[in-house]
DNA sequence: ACCTGAACACCGTTCAAGT
DNA sequence: ACCTGAACACCGTTCAAGT
C-alpha cells in the first residue's frame, strides 16, 4: 500500500509521484509551465539533486505531466460521452467538456500542446493526441452509419472537428472570445455553424 | 538614413531595431523563444546589460517580437484579399495564408499566443489580435450583403473562422495534421466543412 | 545619452560522498 | 538503492562607473 504524499521524512516513500504532484500543482497555481525544477523539489521536501534520480532532466518531467494531461482530458472527454444522447448532442458535448478542461487546466493543457517542453518523448505525445483525436473519429463514423453525417472521408471530418475545438479552446484561454469582442455565446454559435457543416439536411 | 546593421562599432547607431533583429533570428533559428536575453545581446554585440537601455525587461521584448509577429500577419493577409475573387474563395485563401505563415514562423506565431510571454503589454496585444480578427469580420459581412453566408451574428461566425484557422494552424505547426493520421489534405476538407456551414444554399 | 563590468540571487545539471 | 552538498557554467537584473 502506498502513503499519502507527505512532507519531509525518512526517504521518502515515493518521491516520483511526489514531484509529479507538486508540479501540476504549481503548473496550476502559476497559470504557467515555466517553473523551476529546484521549487519542484523544495515542495516536494528533498534536496535539488534528488528529482534527477527519477527523470534525467526537466524535459522528461514536463513530459510526463504532458501525459498525464492527456490522460485527464481522456477522462473528460469519456464522461461527457457517456448517455444516450444523439449524436450530433454528444458531439456538442463532448466539445464543450474539452473547452472546459482547457479552461479549467489553461498552462497544463499549453504544456500539452507545446514541442518546445518534451522534445524528447514527443512520439509518445503524439500517440496521446491521437488517441484524443480517434475518440471524435468513431462518434462521427457512427453519425455517418445512422446517416446524420456528410458521407465523407471521416478523418477529414475529425481534423475538422478538432482544429475547431481546439482553436476554440485555445483562444478562449488567451481570452480572445470574450463577449464584448466577439458576441455572445462565441462558442455555441461556432459549435453551430460546425454542426451545418457536417450534418446532412433533413 | 539609416546603416544597416552591424556588428560590434561606436556606440551602434540603433540598438533596439538591431535586438529585435538578432531576437527575431534566434526565434527563427532555434524554432521556439526560450533564447536567453544575454545571447540577443552577444550578437548584437552589446554586453548584457545593454538591452535594459532600451527595454525594461525580457518580457517587454518579447512583447515586441508578438507585436512584430502580428504585423507580419496582417500583410501577408492583406496581399491574400487583394483579388477579385468571389469571397468564398477570398475566405480560403486567406485561411491558408494564415495557416502558412504559423508553419513558416512556428515559434512566433506561439509566441504571439501564449500569455507567458509578455504578461506587461497583454492589452496592447489583444488589440492586434483584434485587428486580425476584423479583417475576417469585414469580409464574412461582404459576403453576407452578397447573400452568400447566412444571415447570422457576424461576430459568431467570425469566431468560427478564426478558431477553427487558428486551431488548424497550431496542430499543422505541431505536426498532428500529417497525411498518415489524418488523411489527405486535411485542411481543405476542413475549411471545406466550414464554408458549408457558413454559406446559404443555392 | 548610452554602454560596460562587477555583483547578486538565482537556475539546470553533475558528481563525489553520505545513509 | 536513494539522497545530499558542493561545485560548474550558466541566467535575468541592478548599479556604480566609464565614454
């Protein structure tokens, strides 16, 4: 059985997960990935050296929070799918639980996003933003087997709905879609004209 | 007049375009803005305190740089709209002008995004983020008067426009758009979707 | 008015040495 | 096996002092 994370004791029971704890919380409380892997092990209770025992350099850390981001964002994305809504509401959903995971996780979800931070495990990440991207491709080829969707090439479709979702997200966080610039409801109404996009008419 | 630049005179008859220069190089060079600041000033050939004569502090440089980066936006736009074509076409070409220039200038066009950077001077960037944003809105309004787009709030479709370039862009510059994952020509068919979204049927 | 050099308080990373 | 302390080569920033 594994201890809760404690602050400064013998040899510390599991300083890897330790450090990974303390790091998304600052990434949390800085609204920035940009800090300092000696604060990660003063949080964390050991001496500067001691993270290197566990990653060999900030990139790898950076990168496994990076991992651990997608893996959240995976979660999200399976709960807001979860009903027996249709199709074109489930993707509605979907997209909106994906704009509030950025929202709420604005600096982890740049981390994400960003070649500078994990240059190393950057194949890894990738596999993460793809298995993100396959959870849209089988809600659309399912919208496409009950005919609601454009009878298209269906990763055109995703890159679509992704690109979208994404950019929607990110410039939300940066706090460019705010009403009095961009109207209300930015986000409903550009789900929407997606929605004509790739719906079939009735 | 002024010299060109050069490298180690006198006094250096215009250091701040000449640190701008070097910056904009090493974003280029390097591809991502994590240059150090004593580095700008090694090749502009300054010591490295020379760069606080001319701005307060490495933030308000790369604040410079997004400012730069935007201008540089702005008229590769522009020349994209400076044709007679029917606004469907003028939309798509200049989506992907846009979506070039992030490709070709990938660490600017993060840095022009991302709040870690210039936190000082965020008001004044939004502003230019802005001016991006009207040109799209003038031309959607052109094609609305032309009974080409649907009749909706301009500003909600403008959002759509720009999240969905701006989201294409960053996973084009990331490298989450290649053929292999997400079929051919992703981005025409996206951009394809959403005209088809935004126009009116005939 | 503009620039330099030394100085300060930090980093990331390494490595001998400790338990 | 895991961690510490000192050390190295860097940063960003400041400030007296130079031209």
């Amino acid at each position: 059985m594994e201890d809760q994370v404690v602050e400064q004791p013998y040899h510390h029971g599991d300083l890897r997960r330790a450090l990974i704890d303390a790091a998304l919380a600052m990434v949390k409380e800085f609204k920035s990935w940009h800090f300092t892997l000696r604060e990660v092990a003063r949080r964390a209770g050991v001496s500067h050296a001691a993270p290197y025992r566990h990653f060999p350099d900030k990139a790898a850390l950076l990168s496994e929070l990076a991992k651990v981001g997608f893996e959240m964002l995976s979660v999200e994305l399976s709960a807001a799918l979860n009903n027996n809504l249709s199709v074109e509401e489930q993707l509605t959903i979907a997209a909106k639980a994906y704009i509030q995971f950025g929202n709420v996780n604005p600096a982890l979800y740049h981390l994400m996003f960003s070649r500078d931070a994990g240059a190393s495990e950057e194949v890894h990440l990738n596999e993460r933003a793809m298995a993100t991207l396959n959870v849209l491709t089988s809600l659309l080829e399912r919208g496409q087997r009950q005919g609601v969707f454009k009878d298209r090439p269906v990763k055109g479709l995703a890159a679509a709905c992704w690109s979208l979702v994404h950019g929607l997200t990110m410039l939300s966080m940066e706090g460019l879609l705010l009403p009095e610039k961009v109207g209300d409801q930015p986000i409903d109404s550009a789900l929407n004209t997606l929605l004509e996009g790739l719906m079939l008419e009735r």
